[in-house]
C-alpha cells in the first residue's frame, strides 16, 4: 500500500492531504519500466560474453574452432613430415642418382623458387588470420612446386636407368690395339715434339706403334659414320660415333675393314695399322671426343687392362717425347 503523505495549512490550520497527479504517476511508472528494460538488456549482453551462458549456435562454433585448430595442427606436423621425405629424396637424387648417371644436380634455387609476378594470395587478405592462412598456403605451393620438380627429375633418372646398359657399351672403354700386338705406346696426349717441324705442339690423341696389318678394334659400341682418306694428315682413317656424346678416331690405317654407316660392336676389327697420311712410321693415331672436345684416351682404358698394365701404359704416355704423327 502507498505511503499517504500530507501538507500543513496555514490558513485552515490543517493537514491536508497530497494528491498525486495521475499524469505523473504514469510517468513515473514508465520510467520505472524503462530503467528495468534497460538493466535486463545491459545484464543480458553481459551474460552473453561469458562462459556462463551459451547459445547452442555459440557451443558448435565454438568445437568448430577447436576442431579447426587441431586439423591446422596436423596440417604442420604432416607438413614438416613431408618436407623432411621430400628433403631425403632430392639429397639421393643428386648425390647418389645423378651422381651414379653422370647428370648435373638440380639446384636448391630450383627447386625452392617462389612464385614471382601477380598477388596469389589476394583473395586470402584482410581476415583475422590472414598471415596465418597465406603462410600456410603459400608453404604448400612451395612444396607442391617441389614435388613436381622432383616427379619430373625420378622420371630422368629412370630414363637413364634404363639407358645405362647403352651407355656402358657406348663409352669407348679398351685400347684399340691389344697389348701383345704392341711394339710402344709411342707418344700420349698433350703438347708433344712434331716429328717433321720438331716444334712442341699439341698432340690430340695417343700414338700405338704396332707392326703394319696389326688388327685395330673398335672401343665402344656405335655407328662408323667416316671411312676415308679425305682428312688432311690422318690418311686413311675411321671415325665412330658412339651416342651420349662419344665419338672416336682411328688414323693412318693400312686398310679398312668397316664402312660409312655400318654399327659396329666393342671389340670389332674395324681396321689395320699402317702409315698413311701425314706418318713417320706404322701406328695408330687414336682420338676421343667427348661433346665435340676432345679427351685424353687414357682415362677410358678400364675394360681390358690390369691396374698394373694401366700404370705402366701412364707413365710411357706421359712422356713428353716425339710424336709419330
């Protein structure tokens, strides 16, 4: 019940009774109300920020969060794992493989290169983990740039593999004339006196003095794409293009026993010594090129001699004599 309040009045010399006006009485009572309605909103909001009171929207959002975080979690960890797989890979791939076929490595700058040029990332900007999610794409594009690298550089290797077994008959790999035929190894490769102006000059291949009609052999596997006299100083003489780059040269032959165009195998005669052409006595003048350079044929006689014979073949070639050609 209302407190009934009153006034003193001087005139009548009596209390009187307040009345409360009506207008405001309802005035009051909205006021009333609207404080409330603004308390219960404010408390509202406050709950709403709190642990204490979840929408079930709030609660899948927020094990939708939760379940993000440990899925980018073992995104990183199957990440790194891969890097680490894919790092072991391309250190056999160039250390071991291309080692093995004789191919030039691939490159850390190849193979880790980024992407230059337009923006990738444009579309991935302006959110609150921006940074976060550009990282992590642009470490997968780094490594699926990586993976393609390495598919295509397994492909060569394999490619090589199987052309391993060519290479092998290829790479001109026995002396040309057999030791038992030989009288010397006359002259080796490098600057050496001309037998005709004795001027010290370059001599570009290795000289086996061996008596006229001993047999000559082929040193690798390969096509005789030269069979002819139409060289200025070699006279009659062969050249073999073996593939993978080899080729060799057989000089100052008596005769021939191959022709222009014909596959010949390691260890086929393919001619006699003699000493024609530009010649101080009967022997071969034998060559090896490799990409069109050529090559001292020493390193390659591997195939048909003891360590013992190649040290002492060494050391007669290395001799800075006189040339026969």
């Amino acid at each position: 019940m209302a407190k009934v309040k009153y006034y003193y009045d001087p005139e009548n010399l009596a209390f009187t009774k307040i009345k409360t006006k009506k207008g405001k009485k309802i005035g009051f009572i909205l006021l009333f109300l609207a404080a409330s309605a603004l308390f219960g909103f404010l408390c509202f909001v406050a709950l709403l920020n709190t642990p204490f009171f979840e929408t079930p929207k709030d609660r899948l959002q927020a094990r939708e969060i939760e379940y993000m975080k440990m899925q980018y979690d073992v995104l990183k960890r199957k990440s790194a794992l891969m890097e680490e797989a894919l790092s072991s890979v391309e250190e056999r791939d160039n250390n071991v493989y291309r080692t093995y076929f004789n191919s030039v490595p691939i490159t850390d700058e190849q193979r880790k290169a980024g992407f230059g040029g337009v923006n990738r990332y444009k579309a991935l900007e302006n959110f609150d983990n921006s940074e976060l999610v550009i990282n992590t794409t642009k470490r997968l594009d780094v490594l699926s740039k990586e993976l393609v690298i390495q598919s295509k550089s397994l492909d060569e290797i394999a490619k090589l593999a199987k052309d391993k077994a060519k290479l092998l008959t290829a790479i001109p790999a026995i002396q040309p004339v057999k030791n038992e035929d030989l009288r010397q190894v006359a002259s080796g490769f490098g600057y050496r006196s001309d037998p005709f102006t004795k001027i010290r000059k370059f001599h570009a291949g290795m000289d086996f003095s061996a008596r006229t009609g001993t047999p000559i052999y082929a040193t690798g596997d390969g096509v005789v794409t030269v069979a002819d006299a139409n060289s200025s100083g070699y006279g009659n003489h062969i050249v073999i293009r073996h593939g993978y780059g080899y080729e060799t040269l057989y000089g100052h032959m008596s005769k021939y026993k191959a022709r222009a165009g014909q596959k010949v195998k390691r260890g086929d005669i393919i001619g006699y010594v003699g000493s024609t052409g530009r010649s101080e006595a009967p022997h071969l003048h034998y060559e090896v090129h490799k990409n069109g350079t050529v090559v001292n044929p020493l390193n390659f006689y591997y195939g048909n001699i003891s360590a013992k014979e190649y040290v002492l073949i060494s050391k007669l070639a290395n001799q800075e004599n006189q040339s026969l050609d």
